[in-house]
C-alpha cells in the first residue's frame, strides 16, 4: 500500500506516479504494457512516464487502465493528470488518502477500525513527542484486543483451548 514518495506538499505528476510505481514494484514499459493487457501500448505509457509535458488529457478508459495497472485509486490519476497537462491542482486533505490503493473501502469495519486504531496511536506519539522521539521508540505498543483480530474469527473449527475442555 504504497505510493509516490513526494512530500505531502508537494503534487505528484503522472509521471512521477508511473516512475515511482516503477521503481517500487522493479516494472519496464513493456511490463506496463503487459500489465494493462495490452490497453496502453509501451510507447503511450513511456510518454506518459517520460514527464514531458502532456498537450491531452488521457480518456477515461487510459485513465481507468493506468490506475488498475499501478494499484492506485483513479481520482490519483486524474489529478495526476491534470497536473500533467498544466493545471494547478492542489489537492485537499491528507496525502496518505491517495496514497491508498483501490478496493480500500471494502475492508471489513473490524480491519478499518484496527488501521485506524494504529494510525492513531501514531499520530498521537509524533504529537505528543515529535517525529524524531517517535522513530527512536522501536518498542511502542499499540493494544488491540485479540479478541477483534481477523484471525481469530476466521476459524470455524474449536480453537485450542476449547479443544482441551472438551477432553
């Protein structure tokens, strides 16, 4: 669930979102090519990656390509885009929001809560002590219930310790 590395002041560029997905994930042109399935030729995602100024917005179909192949939401690539094509785009909120990938919001309430939990938590440990303190504290816990874990909900046989009462 990664994405472009530019700070949160900073607007991504279309090709900076291509480049940066390229060098995260070790993918060529041709992979991209491949990756779309054929949607996007080679050339069009090198021009697209090449940051040379774009004189058309990409159609909604390349658009919908671009961002299934680079695991990112659509609205990331139209904004990109347009920054691609010479508007000033200056997005709302925070970065981190377009740094998550599509399908996002299908978690399940119980995994959102959790990831919530942890970035708040996170938050409330640069704030109260200041980014450096933070990443200086490899050993900050963050109580989540074990009870509310995926994992233990998964099974549908006994767990271990209703085995062992059963005996």
């Amino acid at each position: 669930m990664t994405g472009p590395t530019a700070p949160a002041d900073v607007p991504v560029t279309l090709s900076a979102l291509i480049r940066s997905r390229m060098v995260e994930h070790g993918w060529s042109y041709t992979d991209l090519e491949n990756r779309s399935g054929h949607a996007l030729t080679r050339g069009r995602w090198q021009q697209l990656g090449s940051g040379t100024p774009q004189k058309r917005f990409p159609d909604p179909a390349s658009l919908s390509v671009i961002a299934t192949v680079l695991d990112v939401d659509v609205t990331t690539v139209v904004l990109a885009a347009a920054r691609a094509v010479g508007l000033d785009v200056r997005t709302q909120g925070s970065a981190l929001a377009a740094l998550l990938p599509e399908g996002t919001e299908r978690l399940p309430d119980v995994m959102r809560d959790a990831i919530l939990t942890l970035i708040r938590a996170a938050v409330a440990d640069v704030a109260q002590d200041g980014p450096a303190a933070a990443a200086r504290r490899p050993d900050a816990v963050v109580d989540w219930p074990k009870s509310a874990a995926p994992s233990r909900r998964r099974h549908d046989g006994p767990t271990d310790e209703r085995r062992a009462d059963s005996r």
